[in-house]
C-alpha cells in the first residue's frame, strides 16, 4: 500500500510539473509573435530563456546538495514562478517582454532537474520506484494540458496559458507537500571545488558537450516548429495537437526505459536515439504538409527518451553522491547552453534561409554532437577494459594465495 501511494503521489507532481511547462513553452513563439518581435529578436528572446536557465540551475543545485534540501527548494521555485509568470501578461514591448523571461526563467528552470534530484533520492531509499516510469506520467501531463491549450489560446488569447501556469504551478507545492520525505537536515560539505572536480572529469565533459549539441538541434527545433506547421498549412489549435503528438509517443519508452538500459546500455541507447534525430529533422525539411510534420514528431517517442533517460542515468552512475543535484542541474544547464546558441543562432538564421534550409542545418548540428558521444563511448570502453583487467589480476593473485595456503 505504502508503494503504490508514494509512487502515485510522485506521478501526480511529475504531472504537475510538466503540465507547468506546458503552459509556457510550446506557445512562446506565438507569444513572441503577438507581442511584434522579429525573428532576431525571437532569437534574442529564446537564447536568454537558456541562458538564465544555464546560472540559475546549477545555482539552485548547489544551495539544494548544500543543505541537503531539495524538497524546500522545488517549494521555493515553483511558489515564485507560478508569481511572477503574470509579468508576462504585463509585458507589451521588447525590453519589458526580455526582462519578464528572465524573471519568470529565475524561478522555473530549477523544477525540473531538482525533482529529478528529489526523485533519484527517493530511488535511492525505495528501489521499487522506477524513474522512466515516474517521467512518463509527465509526458502525460504535458500531453494533455498543451493539447487543451491549443484550442484555449485559439478563443481565449495567449494571455490565458499564463493565468493556467500559475494555477498548475501553486498545485504542484501541495503535490510536494504531500509527499512524507525530506532530505537530512544535516549540511554537507559541498564546496565549489567539487563542482570544479566533476567538471574536469573527461567522461562528465564529453557527456556534457554531447549534451549541448543535441540541445542546439532540439531547442532550435522546439522553439521554431510552430513556424514549421504555419509554412505547412497549420495554425495555433495545431500546435496543440503537435505538441500532444510529441508528449504522448515518449510513454512507451519510458515505461520500459530501466529495461533498456540494462540490456543495452545508456551511451548505445544515447547514440541510437541521436542517429535518429538526424533522420527526424531531414524529414521535416521536406515536409510540405502539417500532418506530415505531426506524423514525424511521433519519432520522439525514440529520439528524445533515448537521449533523456541514457544521459540522465549515466550522469547519475558516474557524479559523486554528495554533489547528485548539482549533476542533475549541469545536466539541465547544458541542454540550455545548447537552447542558447540554437535559438539565437535559429532566430538569426531564420532571417536569411527559409524554415526547410533551417531544418536541414539542425540534422547537420545533430552529426556533431554524435562525434563527442563516439569520443565518450570509446573512453567508457577503455576504462571499463582496464577495471575487467585489474579485476582479473585480483582474482588471479588471489587464487596463488589460496593454492599456496593449501
């Protein structure tokens, strides 16, 4: 009984955490459109949603690992955002606009990657719970909340998304809330010298720089499909339907996610998952149809829960237990570093090319990050050669003792 509760209980804020997100982020560049930004400063826009993502998450990780706090931080965060998102509603030219993003950004982009960190600990002291699992009942939220907002921006304005993003944001604290476990009280003794540590580990860097490049391909795709589906025949109840699409085919994967990492492991899984994204954005540039381009979406099912669950898993196997979120919020920084340069580079590109040459320079940036996560794979290869080897010795020496004891 006590495990079918917890496991509901942390289902029901994954939901809610995700059904905030998908009040903000799938209909930003129709925001962005009815506020009369061009694409530069679209671009502009985007790239600063990242980057304050990029200071303000590995920050609020290191305050959480710090005083071993993470339940009061996912709190804090999500009491703020759902306040300061009706800055938005406010904004009318373009300073005001960038300056809301940044504020509301402050707040939001540290749920995530800390309930991750809040759920791995969870994990940690109740085995039975599954994380791709728990993830999966997210994707439903942001599933059905993006496919009702579609249809609600279509009668009742942009403005109406914000006032749903604050009302999910204050359940999701009583979500929280009514989940009985807290990190102990305890401070540990977390300096930013083992943030300097972990980030000159080769593997950490490497997986951290596939990270960002895949991020350049998604966030670009992310912020500009909506241009995709316009130029194809859609409008904005289609974005709902898309995005919908997107959230409901990774449920699959993610319910059998452990089961894959443990038959074939999560730097295959992350390499499959990226060769496929290169696939994915090729066939977009071809798309002359917005039913099309909602049928290619159903690839994320494979593509992003890949590239989540393998890269999440590996980080969390291979980051020091004491600096766990900290990981978790790197992680998060760095699929922002790539929304950074993928938006601003996308909103500047979008500016000489047209939305099908966009597409096919995002497959290209996909290529890219495939070489690092190559690089990484074949460190992980040795190393785990040298520790079979060692193991052998050990072994070997150990066996002499016993032959000779006899």
């Amino acid at each position: 009984m006590e495990q079918r509760s917890l496991s509901l209980k942390l289902s029901a804020v994954y939901i809610d955490i995700y059904g905030v997100l998908a009040c903000f982020y799938p209909f930003l560049t129709v925001y962005f459109q009815q506020r009369g930004l061009s694409f530069t400063e679209m671009g502009i826009a985007f790239a600063l949603v990242s980057l304050t993502s990029v200071i303000a998450q590995p920050v609020w990780g290191f305050v959480a690992d710090k005083y071993s706090n993470k339940r009061t931080i996912l709190l804090i965060t999500l009491f703020f955002s759902a306040l300061v998102v009706y800055s938005l509603v406010l904004a009318s030219d373009f300073y005001f606009v960038i300056g809301s993003i940044v504020l509301v950004m402050a707040f939001q982009s540290p749920v995530v990657p800390v309930a991750d960190a809040y759920c791995y600990a969870l994990i940690k002291q109740y085995s039975w719970l599954q994380y791709g699992r728990i993830r999966m009942m997210g994707s439903l939220g942001y599933a059905v909340i993006v496919l009702l907002l579609g249809w609600i921006v279509k009668y009742f304005g942009i403005n109406s998304v914000y006032f749903a993003y604050s009302i999910i944001s204050l359940c999701g604290m009583f979500l929280v809330l009514g989940i009985d476990f807290k990190d102990k009280v305890t401070r540990q003794t977390v300096k930013l010298q083992d943030v300097a540590n972990l980030l000159r580990n080769k593997k950490v860097l490497l997986l951290l720089l596939a990270i960002v490049f895949t991020n350049i391909a998604i966030g670009s795709n992310s912020s500009y499909i909506s241009i995709l589906i316009e130029q194809t025949g859609g409008d904005v109840a289609q974005i709902g339907i898309v995005w919908f699409i997107v959230a409901i085919s990774e449920l699959p994967v993610l319910f059998v996610g452990a089961k894959l990492l443990r038959n074939y492991g999560e730097l295959n899984l992350y390499l499959v998952g990226l060769s496929l994204y290169v696939v994915r954005y090729l066939l977009d540039s071809f798309c002359t149809w917005y039913v099309s381009v909602a049928a290619i979406q159903l690839m994320q099912g494979i593509t992003y829960t890949f590239f989540l669950v393998a890269s999440l898993e590996y980080l969390n196997r291979i980051a020091p237990g004491k600096i766990k979120t900290v990981a978790m919020t790197l992680h998060a920084a760095s699929i922002a570093i790539g929304g950074v340069i993928g938006n601003l580079g996308g909103g500047i590109l979008l500016e000489y090319v047209n939305i099908f040459v966009f597409y096919k320079v995002v497959a290209v940036v996909c290529l890219l990050g495939m070489g690092f996560l190559v690089g990484l794979k074949k460190i992980d290869m040795q190393a785990s050669g040298e520790t079979a080897m060692k193991c052998s010795r050990e072994n070997a020496a150990w066996q002499q003792i016993k032959s000779l004891s006899r």
